[in-house]
C-alpha cells in the first residue's frame, strides 16, 4: 500500500511538473515573421536579415519545415537537455557574428578543428 502511494506522488509531482513545462513554453516562447524564436528569460534565436529575406522567398512548406526544425532544437536545448540555456543565457556574453550557414561535416562528423 505504502508504495502505490509513493508512486501517485511521485505521478503527480511529474504531472504537475509537466503541466508547469506546457504552460511555459504556451505563454512565453514566440516565432517572430522573421524566423526568430524569443522567449523572455533566453537571447533570441535569429536569423541574419539577408538570410530571413532568403527564407521568407522559400515555399511555405520550406518555411515550415525550417521553423519546425529550429523550434524543436530550441525546446529540446531548453527544456529537455539544457544544452541552450547556457548560451542563450540573457546574461551570457554577447556575440554578434552572423551564424556560419557553412557545412563542414563528412558524413556525420565536424571535419573543422578547434
């Protein structure tokens, strides 16, 4: 009996940790028109204006897919991993270099060195 109930706690400690994580992303993350993702205790994740003006020129499935792509990358290095947060810190240094948009990769792996 004792365990049954640890688990219904332990459930509910998630279930209400779970609505807390939904309601967060709901209320505070936005796509802006010009393929940001901001939210208000995180850097914004933009893209250059020329590379917006590019996008915006695209398919809207395109447009759709990349934005698919950005914000699941953007909630699961927030939320899930937290592998984001430390760069989109808002009291992170700031770094104004437009994103390299190069590939450098070889099947699979980084062919850049440090």
């Amino acid at each position: 009996m004792h365990l049954d109930s640890t688990q219904t706690l332990i459930q509910a400690g998630v279930s209400e940790r779970l609505v807390s994580v939904l309601e967060d992303i709901a209320h505070k993350v936005e796509i802006g028109a010009d393929f940001s993702i901001s939210h208000p205790d995180y850097k914004p994740l933009k893209l250059p204006v020329e590379a917006a003006a590019r996008f915006q020129k695209l398919n809207p499935q395109m447009q759709q897919k990349y934005l698919s792509l950005q914000l699941g990358n953007f909630l699961y290095g927030i939320y899930y991993n937290g592998s984001m947060r430390g760069a989109l810190a808002l009291d992170g240094e700031e770094n104004n270099l437009p994103p390299t948009l190069e590939n450098n990769t070889y099947l699979g792996v980084d062919s850049v060195t440090p």
